[in-house]
C-alpha cells in the first residue's frame, strides 16, 4: 500500500534527494506530499518490460523509451518515478526530467497506486504539461489514457 506522509510542512525534491534509494521503496512527492510505494511484484516488473519493449520496437529515430522508475520533475515540490516513459534522445542523459519533460508516460497500476495513478498523478502531469500518459493494468489487461 502506498502512504502519503506529511509532517507539518510540505517536502521539497532536495528532501526526497536524501532518502535511500536502495532500501526497495519508490519515494514520490506531489505537492510536497511524500508517497511511499513499496517494490513492485512481479506482475507488475512484467508488464514493465513488455509495454518498454513494445514501444522501443516501435519508436522512431530520435525518440528513446526508457525503462523506469525514472525521475520527472513536474513542478518545485513534484517528482515523480513513472514505470516507463518516452522521450527525445536530445533530452535523455541528466541526471532526471526536469528542464524538458518527457513526451508519454507510463504508469503499470499496481493495488498500492489504484487511487493514486489515475487520479493524482494524472492531474499532476496534466498540470505540468506531459503530452501523453498512460495507464497499464495488467490484472485486467488494459491500457487508458
């Protein structure tokens, strides 16, 4: 189950830049809210690795899909770790997303991010710009927009 953590005040990317990144947790602020998810099934991994492998086969030149979580900063107290995104070669190689944003996202659904995914994190990237976003549920298979 993912938790929305506050304490007082909102988190800040240089907060979250100082959590582990090895300890299997997913850590992601909107707003300043901190969400902890914990690691992915397997079920989930797999449906990763086929929807990166179905757009890399299908991506045109300079155009690169990548698997996540990668960082995308949406906004001064907004980052997120989508599952896969899509973006321009030119634009891949920092560190995260933040000065140019990635042209699809995708999140696979899992059972801690059934409220989060299509509700929260769809109205962050709708605010900050991202041109295409998908959900991948891969219980019941199926991809929306």
């Amino acid at each position: 189950m993912s938790i929305a953590v506050a304490h007082g005040h909102h988190f800040s990317i240089d907060d979250l830049d100082q959590f582990p990144d090895d300890d299997g947790l997913r850590y992601e602020l909107i707003e300043g809210t901190l969400i902890v998810s914990p690691s992915p099934t397997l079920l989930h991994q797999r449906a990763v690795m086929r929807i990166t492998y179905l757009l890399a086969g299908a991506c045109p030149p300079g155009l690169e899909v990548l698997p996540g979580p990668v960082d995308v900063v949406l906004g001064p107290a907004t980052m997120v770790a989508p599952d896969a995104v899509l973006a321009r070669t030119a634009d891949v190689g920092a560190k995260r997303f933040d000065d140019a944003l990635p042209l699809l996202v995708v999140e696979v659904i899992s059972p801690s991010s059934r409220l989060i995914d299509p509700n929260t994190k769809r109205a962050a990237y709708q605010a900050s710009g991202v041109e295409g976003y998908w959900i991948v549920d891969p219980i019941e298979p199926s991809v929306c927009c």
